[in-house]
C-alpha cells in the first residue's frame, strides 16, 4: 500500500530493551501534498498491521530529510489509544 505523493518513507520497529514496541514512520512527500493527509495514512497502516507489541507511533512528514516544511505527532498507548481506536477501529491483535 502506497499514499499517493509520497517520495520515500522509512519505517523502524524497536525491539530492544530501550523502544520495544515503538514504530517510527518518516515520509517525504510531493510539495502540495497534505503533511496531515500522509500523517493520517502513516498512523492508520501502522495501527492496523500486524505489529505487536505495539506502544508508540512516531510519524514525521515534510518535504526533504530535516522537515524544514513538515510536521511530526507522537502516538502512545497510555494517552492516544482509545482515540486511535474510535477513528480506525479496534487493532487486528491483542497489544496485551
């Protein structure tokens, strides 16, 4: 699955000690494309992979590597999850 007018993306998933669970997303997009739009895309895949244990969602969007133009949310299972879940629907695994 591809978001349109997305150029490149990297996505990390910690399995250390230090970020177990933690799932980085960075996109560079188009110029025109809409840094939330992609934000929304990143969010939603990840939430609704099969990734688990999953305990933060880090995206960042802009135009070129250092997001002079861009934006970047970060997502945690204490605080967001219960709003990710109203707006994509419940995870396909148990985080438990």
């Amino acid at each position: 699955m591809r978001a349109p007018g997305v150029v490149e993306a990297q996505v990390t998933y910690g399995t250390d000690i230090t970020n177990a669970g933690s799932t980085g997303v960075s996109l560079i997009v188009e110029e025109g494309v809409g840094f939330e739009q992609a934000n929304d895309f990143a969010v939603r895949t990840v939430w609704l992979s099969q990734l688990n244990p999953l305990v933060a969602i880090v995206v960042g969007v802009g135009l070129d590597e250092d997001r002079t133009q861009g934006i970047a949310h970060d997502y945690n299972r204490l605080d967001d999850w219960d709003e990710l879940e109203s707006r994509y629907g419940p995870r396909p695994v148990s985080d438990d």
